[in-house]
C-alpha cells in the first residue's frame, strides 16, 4: 500500500476517531470517553473562530463617532448614542459573522443588563452590568430603567466587543456594589491569565494607570479575554 495512501486515511479529528469507533464497536465507556474528546475539540474549535473574528472585527472597527453633546450646568461632554454605535458596527459585525443581543433582568433594587456576542460557530462571550434605576433628573420610573438600561447596554456592548470607549459618558449614575461586581468579573479572568503567565501583573487593577470606573473594567474584560484566550492557545 502507498506510503500516500496510508497518510489520507490516518484519523486527523475526533470526529475521524469517533467514526472508526463506531465501524469498530467499541464498547459504551471508550465511546463515551471519544464522544466527550470530540465535544471538548469542537467546543475548542468554535472558540479559536469566534476569537478569530473578533480580533479581524477589532482591526477594521472604524473610531466611534461621539456626535451629540450633553450640558447642564458645568458639566458638558460629547457622546456616542447606542443606535448610532450600533449602526456605526452593523455590517463589519455581520462580515465578521458575529451578532449581538441584550438580556436584562433585575435583581432586587437593580438591573442587570449583559450583552452577548454569538459567532457563527455557536460560541459566545458576554459582558456583564449591573445598576439601580437613573433616578436624575425629572424622570418618571419608566424614563429611570430606560436611562439606565440603554447606559448599560452601550458599555456592555463595547466591553464584550473589546473596542475603544465610544463616549465620555459620566459612571456617577453607577454604585459601588456595580464596581465591585466588574472588579470581581475581571479578576476571574485575570487568575487565569497569571496562571499561565506569572508576569502579566501588569493587568492587574492595582497597577492600572487609569482611574478603577465601571466604563475601564467593562474595556479590561473585553480586553483580557482575548488575552486569556490567546495564552491558552499557545500554551497547548
């Protein structure tokens, strides 16, 4: 038999294994213990694709344009509206085969808006936050959740996407318990990323050259996810 020949027919997947298996009738544990590699190995598989397309989303992500200004009293700034964001990445998110939605629940006083990006693969991250109702203002209750939804649905949406702040929006409207939420949300993701490189300290949050606000950690954890990801790729 050809050298050649013997190379095309060699198992190069689980899948591959998986069907020999089958053709060979191994019994229930061995199969079982193939089935759960060619889970794990697909699972893998659908997350190199979806940091893939999030790193070409991330290069060709145009500079968000803050086009509408807020004043009152001495306070003024310029920022990027949720819609105009959204429109501003539609179609690179769609050539990226990405997609995003929102899901928002409460809990107790707060809400909880997270942002999840879904690639065409099946994986998905998400991006997490949490706040009482925006009470400023003359806002009625509905105005209040609303406020505070959209705020929350803009920085959740830059955070999964890991791209630059879109806004000088002000996080005063956000608690401290919102803070410590995001701390211990990125810090999970740092653990894991010092367990593989043990000098990466610089990302811890102590060593941070810019003030500890929600609107920094939801960039940390877009950020260092695709860190994290990257070191476990090259450590395999």
């Amino acid at each position: 038999m050809d050298t050649k020949e013997i190379e095309i027919r060699r198992p190069s997947t689980p899948s591959d294994l998986l069907a020999m298996a089958v053709d060979k009738d191994l019994d229930i544990d061995k199969l079982g213990k193939l089935m759960e590699l060619q889970r794990q190995w697909q699972a893998d598989q659908d997350r190199k694709a979806f940091f893939e397309a999030l790193a070409k989303f991330q290069s060709r992500c145009p500079e968000i344009r803050k086009n509408k200004s807020v004043a009152f009293g001495e306070t003024k700034y310029q920022y990027a509206p949720l819609s105009d964001i959204e429109r501003q990445i539609k179609e690179l998110l769609f050539e990226c085969g990405l997609t995003k939605r929102w899901e928002t629940k409460e809990d107790g006083e707060k809400l909880v808006v997270t942002c999840i990006i879904t690639h065409t693969s099946g994986h998905k991250e998400q991006s997490t936050m949490s706040a009482k109702a925006d009470e400023s203002g003359k806002k009625n209750a509905i105005q209040a959740r609303a406020s505070s939804i959209t705020y929350m649905q803009r920085y959740t949406l830059i955070g999964a996407l890991g791209i630059g702040t879109a806004d000088n929006d002000i996080d005063g409207r956000f608690t401290e318990r919102a803070v410590d939420e995001l701390h211990a949300e990125f810090i999970k993701e740092y653990n894991q990323v010092i367990q593989l490189d043990p000098s990466l300290t610089k990302w811890h949050p102590d060593n941070w050259k810019v003030d500890l606000t929600p609107k920094n950690y939801v960039k940390a954890i877009g950020s260092i996810r695709k860190v994290l990801f990257e070191l476990q790729q090259k450590n395999k």
